[in-house]
C-alpha cells in the first residue's frame, strides 16, 4: 500500500497522526534534524512502529530529500488501510 507523509523534522519527540494540508498525507513528526537522510530514516522507522511492521516492509517511493514523500508499506492491505485512515484522524 502507498502511502504519502509529511515529514516535520526536529519536532521535540516522534509522532505519527494527523493530517497534513486537505488530502490524506499523514504527517510524521521525527527529533532528527534533516540532514544527510536521518529525518527519512527516522520518519520510516516511526512509520513501521505506527503500522505494526517491521522497518524492512516500509520502503520510500519518491522525496529522498524533501519533505514530501511517497511510501510503500507491505503487509495485508484491509489493516494498512484501517491503520492509515485512525492515524488520519489522530
């Protein structure tokens, strides 16, 4: 399943919910700074915790270095999909 964030690098702690803008881009706030592709690294590290699947099922699309980014997230798609409409919501 695809997936569009929004990155918030050098947030006071990791977060993942809400909305960001009118769509269904879910935001992901991370306390790394975006250097050298730590933000990103952390941003799919806390997209894995939030899902329930391992670091290695969350793989960046497209936004390597900005805060835009389209993420593919592997496991069964129904509880992805119910997962990413609550963190939505959050």
């Amino acid at each position: 399943m695809r997936v569009a964030i929004r990155v918030k690098p050098g947030s006071s702690r990791t977060a993942v919910g809400g909305r960001h803008g009118d769509g269904d881009v879910l935001v992901v706030a991370v306390t790394a700074r975006a250097v050298d592709g730590k933000a990103t690294d952390a941003a799919l590290r806390a997209v894995a915790e939030a899902f329930g699947v391992r670091r290695g099922d969350v793989t960046l699309v497209t936004g390597a270095t900005s805060r835009d980014k389209l993420i593919e997230i592997d496991g069964d798609t129904a509880g992805l999909a119910a997962t990413r409409d609550a963190l939505l919501d959050a």
